[in-house]
C-alpha cells in the first residue's frame, strides 16, 4: 500500500492549454476538472508515502520575485509529490534597481529546457508577460494585484469539500479588496461556478467599478456577513494604513475584524477562510482564526493538492502519461 | 521657383476656401489660390496636375511631441523626429521640454533648432519648461527662453507644482504673448497609477488614475487664466469632466484652450485587456478612459469645444516597453498615425467635415502658438498638406520614418493617407502610394 501504486485515479484528461494566468481564461468545466482532480491528489497526500511518479523526468522552476513562504513551500511539496524536479529562484525585485529585465531573466532560465515555470511577481500581467515570451507552461502563482489562481482554486476545494457544492452558496468576502489578487480570482471563480458573492471592506479599499465583477459591493460586515455559508478574510497589510487607507489597526478592527459575535450572523454552519498569512486582532480576532468555524489549516494542506492537480493537468495529465505509475 | 498646383479640392477654412482650385507658390510662399490660373503664372517653374480626389490645405502642426534630443536619442532624435513628421503629414510640430538636460534655457533651444535646421524637414517649434528643470519650484529664464526661439510654456510630463507657480508663470508669460500648455493631472490623485480608474483597472489589478486627477488641475489652472487674464492651453485632454471645466471656462470668456490625441477620440482601456492583455503599447498618460469619455471627445471635436488635435507623439525603445506594465514608460508615438486615424474615424465617421479638421490641425494650433501657417492667403508661408482622403493605408509600424515603434495602432486600416508634405515651398515628402505626381527635393 506504501508503494507508489497506481490505486488512484487521476482523470486520463488535460487542460488543453499552455499555462494557467488566471482565473478568467478557465471555462466552468475545466474549474471543475481542477477540483475533481484535486480530490485524487489530496488521496495521494494522505498516503504515508506521498509521492507519484506522474512528473518524472520534469524540471519546475520556480521563478519568485516576491518573498513567499507558504505558496513557494506549497507549489514545491507538490511538485515533489509528483516526482518532479524542482528548483526554486528567489530574485530580489525593486523598481529602483536596474538590472536584467523579467523577460531576460526567464527567457535565460528557459534556455535550460525547464518543463514548467512557476512565476510569483509583484506587478499586475508579468504571468500575461511571460506566457507570451515563453514556450514553457507558465502557472501564476500570483502577479501583483490581478489574480492568484491557485489560491482560488484551493478555496473551491475546500468550500466544496466542506458544503458539498459552491452554486448558491453565500459567501462574504470582507477586507482588503484593492490591494487584493486572491480577492480577484476568488470573485472570478466562484461567480462563474454561481455562488453569491458579497465583498466588503472601506469604501477607501474597494477598487472602483468592482460591482461590475458580478458581486454585492458593501462596508457593512453585518450586511455581508448576515446568512453566509463562507466568510472569507483578506489580510490587512500595516502599510496600508501608512497609505491613509484608515486610520489604525485597532479602528480597523473595531469596524471590520471578524469576531465571534459579528460571526453569529452567519449561518450556523458557516466556515471561516483566510489565504494567509494572518494577522490576529486585525481583519480576524483569534478566537474565530482558531475556532470551530474555522478552515485556515484545511486550506493549507488542500492547497498542495489542488497544485498538484493543476501541475498534472498543464503537464500534459492523462493525455501523454498513461498511468501515474 | 515657381509651382502650380492645378485641380485638387482646396481646404483653407481661414479664408473661407472649399472648392476646387489651382494654387500658385512663389519660393518659399504663396502667391495666389484661384480658380483656373493660367499655366503662364507658372511660366518657367513646375506645373502639377493633381487628381480632384487630392485636397491642399495648409500645413498640419502637431503642437505637442516629444522629440527626446537632447539626451534620449535612443527613442527619437530632431531629425527622425521630423522626418516621422512629414511622413505623417506635418510641416510643423511643436516639442516638450521634457529632454535630458530640460530645455529650461537657450542652449538646449537653439540646439534643438540647430539640429531641425540641419534636418531641413518639418519646422521646429520648441516649448520651453515653465520651471527650473521642471522642479516646479523656480520659474525657467521664460524671456531667455522666447528669445531663442521658444513659442510656448510646459512642464509637461508633470503639472506645474502648485496653483501658486501656476498663477506666476500665467502672469509672466502672458507679457511675451506665450500660452501656458498645462499637462494637467493632480499628483496626489494620480499616485502609482498606471491605467484608468475603473472597472477595468479593477479586474485587471493595475492601479488606477480617475479622470478627475486631470479635471482638478484643468479647474485650478481655468481659474487662474481668468483671474489673471492668462492663456492656458489644457495639452492631451482625456476625461469628461475636464472637457466640461473647459467648456465653462469658454462660457464666461475665459482664454482657455484644449487639445485631444488621436488615441483619446478611437480607443477605451477595453484594449489593456484583449486582445493582448497588459499589451505596453496601450500605456500612456493620460491613460485609455471609458466609453463616456471617448465619447465626451467626440461630441466636443464636433461642437468646436476642442480646438486642437495634438498627436502627444512619445517614442519609447522596444526594450523600454518590453516589460511588466507597471514598470514601462507612459506613451505612444503618433506623427504617423493621427491623420489617417482622424480622416476615416472623425471626417468618414461624419463626426466633423474636412473644414473643421483643418482647423483642429492647422489653423487652430498656429493661432494658438502664434507661428506661421494655418492658411494659403497670398504671402503666407507654402506650408502645404495634401491628403488622399480615400486612399486605404494599413499602418506598418516597422516601416515608420520615426525611431520608435510603439503604436498600438500596428495592422489596423484606416481610410485617408497623408499623400505629400510641402514645407516652405519644397516638398520634403510624398508618398509613393498615393500616386501624387511630385517627389521630395533636396535641398
């Protein structure tokens, strides 16, 4: 049973396409091909041996200009599991520091015939960038404030795991929504698979025209809270309030943090989700971060399913590798 | 020498010209527009017969471009520039301060005109930086400046600072005749912004500049020019609302005046995001607005609320744009492009007739920079555009005449086509595509 077997099922299927930008470019099935996929991968992470032979023979790259530590851990425990080799490029990025250009840097790195970037960069489109310079499969692993997509579709996994479905579903978005890339695709996502999604933060951090994404814009919390199947906190960076985005932590708080009591408004079954990294006594008091509604850690470990599902899937999946074993 | 151009519809709106005439020039000027001159007017020099489809008109003025020289020749020199500028059709343009060092005295003047001199193409007309290496704190040496040459005030690329400087160089400038061009855009409001501030900033996660950074410093410096009795000219105007502070200013009198670029009146932000998403080519500023804005640009092309179109013509390396969005320079280029952009989108559009587009491109900029041009009466400068109006003409950005290529117009077709540029009594362009029966001299 500890062998590397092939007990699992994983979809004799691909996404039929070269990378993974962003949420936006995914149909509704190819979400869902993802999710189904994920459920394979989270099998294999509970195996006591948790490895796969499906990316055998295949070099990831990742490529981070930002600091990361849980996505970059993340992406490279699923690559591992999926017996590839991985190598991580950790590049200091400063608008100010004059050097070699993000096209060169990659175009330099794919000249070593690696079979997939993984790209974490702090501006908005460099994924886009990338994709178009590149012959590699690009996966964003989130650019600037546009989209993180695999974020998104760890949350799916892990909505759909805990409600069984996502359409219909309520669910409330409260934070930082300007400054936010996991908002983006989490909003992209979860409207196209038809839940009702409700964002809420200060008028000063939500990004004009945002309702057009086909959600309920709002600066109540009680307002989006109330009857949700899913809160969802955006973390609040202390550089924002330098921003003059609000005043002080300790009013954001008072005004936005997600508490036990403002949580009573939810449904009883409601789940609380946060990307991370969380800042207790901010957007999210500890005892709702730690408590029983609470799915943070879930999140946490799906998430290297659901980039193992996604690594397998632009790999080629089932449609150049038969078996997995 | 003397030359005759017979048969093509003449435009000349300063003198109430529309028709189909023969226009005479005398050396460097032009002697008679009439109906059927007799060839014996031209005895001894060149006699043209030009298809009725050609129409002359005086010289088209881009009075806001970017030349780069000194100091950026990478992206553009003075005599690529002008020779981008009659390939489009222009017998003038008028450049930003905004070089390396900034033309905030008479040596980067008159080497600017040095260098146009020698090119010997489109005229050169410098603007000179209101302030002190466009800091913004110390105005420039403004009669130093017009003495060498300058025709006009800007700190483009930034604001001028403060109301206070503003209202300063309005009052100064105003004793040399000089218009103050006013790259308005509020600092605070604008912030790291890259596109506009919209649901299409939002979705694509770029950073947002509201139309109203632009119509709050438009109001501040209307306010000024009133209250001073100064021009201010509002250079690339983009949003609705400063259209509508223009026009109250109009209203009461005030001596304010505008300019729209090409890419304002045809494009909206749609085009960061499809169909090449983040495409560098659609980031400059002002940025691409929305739909009402565009619109708002149209209808104020057609009311006359606009009194210029001005091309902003910004050349940027390829290696310059070729990276993260928010990383490349703000910026097209535009020499190339705007006439055929403004003969099919505006005049075939039916958004305005030919007069008023010769206004909005030659007449109208003259007046406004007080340079020569902008009619054929007898002894005005032989500044002469003929344009093809129906002649078709995909734009090839690697075969402009310019440094740089980054238009996001690349492979779109248009309907109208610069078809030769005379400066001066010498055709310094004609293109070969549209059959014109003249070629450019040598000096």
């Amino acid at each position: 049973m500890d062998a590397p077997t092939t007990d699992v099922v994983l979809p004799a299927t691909s996404l039929r396409r070269k990378d993974l930008l962003g949420i936006a470019e995914l149909t509704r099935e190819e979400i869902v091909l993802v999710l189904d996929t994920t459920e394979a991968m989270k099998e294999i992470s509970q195996r006591q041996i948790k490895k796969v032979p499906a990316l055998r023979g295949r070099t990831v790259v990742n490529l981070f200009f930002e600091p990361s530590t849980r996505t970059r851990t993340s992406f490279e425990i699923a690559e591992k599991r999926l017996s590839a080799d991985t190598l991580g490029v950790a590049v200091a990025s400063s608008s100010v520091v004059k050097g070699e250009t993000l096209v060169d840097t990659a175009k330099n790195i794919e000249a070593m015939g690696p079979s997939m970037i993984v790209l974490r960069h702090p501006a908005s489109g460099a994924a886009h960038l990338l994709s178009r310079v590149c012959k590699s499969p690009i996966i964003n692993a989130g650019d600037g404030l546009h989209e993180h997509p695999t974020q998104a579709l760890l949350d799916a996994f892990t909505i759909r795991e805990r409600k069984g479905r996502i359409a219909g579903l309520k669910v409330a978005i409260v934070g930082d929504l300007l400054h936010s890339r996991v908002l983006r695709s989490n909003v992209l996502l979860l409207t196209k698979l038809g839940a009702e999604v409700w964002v809420c933060g200060p008028p000063t951090l939500i990004p004009m025209g945002l309702e057009q994404m086909g959600v309920h814009t709002t600066s109540s919390v009680d307002a989006a809270v109330e009857g949700a199947d899913v809160v969802m906190m955006l973390r609040i960076q202390l550089e924002r309030m330098e921003g003059g985005f609000f005043p002080s932590l300790r009013e954001y708080f008072r005004v936005f943090g997600m508490t036990s009591a403002r949580l009573k408004r939810a449904r009883p079954d409601v789940i609380v989700m946060h990307p991370g990294p969380i800042n207790r006594g901010v957007e999210i008091a500890s005892d709702v971060a730690d408590g029983p509604f609470s799915v943070i850690l879930d999140q946490v470990a799906n998430g290297v399913a659901a980039r193992m599902a996604v690594l397998y899937l632009l790999a080629g999946g089932g449609a150049d590798n038969e078996t997995v074993a | 020498m003397k030359r005759l151009l017979r048969g093509a519809r003449v435009v000349d709106p300063a003198n109430g010209v529309d028709g189909l005439f023969d226009v005479l020039i005398d050396g460097a000027h032009i002697r008679k527009v009439g109906r059927d001159l007799p060839v014996s007017l031209a005895e001894g020099g060149q006699i043209v017969s030009l298809d009725p489809a050609f129409v002359i008109c005086p010289g088209f003025i881009d009075m806001h471009v970017h030349l780069r020289e000194p100091g950026q020749e990478h992206k553009e020199t003075v005599a690529t520039g002008v020779a981008s500028a009659v390939a489009g059709g222009f017998t003038a343009v008028a450049c930003m301060p905004n070089t390396k060092p900034v033309n905030d005295n008479a040596g980067v003047t008159e080497l600017i005109l040095k260098k146009a001199a020698d090119a010997g193409l489109a005229r050169v007309y410098p603007i000179g930086a209101v302030s002190r290496g466009q800091a913004g704190e110390q105005l420039a040496d403004i009669a130093e400046l017009k003495q060498a040459g300058c025709v006009a005030l800007s700190d483009d690329g930034h604001p001028v600072s403060t109301a206070l400087l503003a209202r300063r160089a309005m009052e100064y400038a105003g004793m040399f005749g000089m218009p103050l061009i006013e790259h308005c855009e509020d600092p605070s409001l604008k912030g790291e912004g890259v596109a506009h501030e919209g649901p299409m900033a939002a979705s694509l996660g770029l950073k947002g500049i509201p139309g109203i950074a632009e119509a709050i410093t438009a109001g501040r410096d209307i306010l000024i020019a009133e209250m001073v009795g100064g021009h201010v000219h509002v250079a690339h105007m983009s949003a609705w609302t400063t259209l509508e502070a223009v026009r109250q200013g109009k209203s009461r009198g005030v001596k304010v005046t505008c300019e729209v670029a090409p890419h304002h009146f045809t494009l909206t932000d749609a085009l960061l995001a499809a169909p090449v998403p983040y495409d560098t080519d659609t980031k400059m500023n002002p940025p691409l607005r929305e739909q009402r804005d565009l619109a708002a640009m149209l209808a104020g092309i057609a009311d006359g609320s606009v009194d210029v179109i001005a091309t902003d013509h910004a050349p940027h390396h390829a290696d310059e744009k070729n990276v993260e969005y928010d990383r490349a320079p703000f910026g097209i280029v535009g020499l190339e492009t705007a006439i055929p952009i403004a003969l099919d989108k505006l005049v075939h559009a039916g958004v305005i007739r030919l007069p008023r587009l010769v206004e909005l491109m030659s007449v109208n900029p003259a007046a406004i920079l007080k340079v020569p041009g902008g009619s054929l009466a007898e002894g005005a400068v032989a500044d002469i555009t003929i344009l093809a109006p129906d002649q078709s003409v995909t734009i090839d950005r690697t075969a402009f005449a310019g440094k740089s290529r980054n238009t996001p117009y690349h492979g779109w077709t248009f309907r109208g086509v610069a078809a030769a540029t005379i400066v001066g009594g010498r055709v310094v362009y004609a293109n070969p595509a549209s059959g014109i029966a003249l070629a450019a001299e040598a000096r």
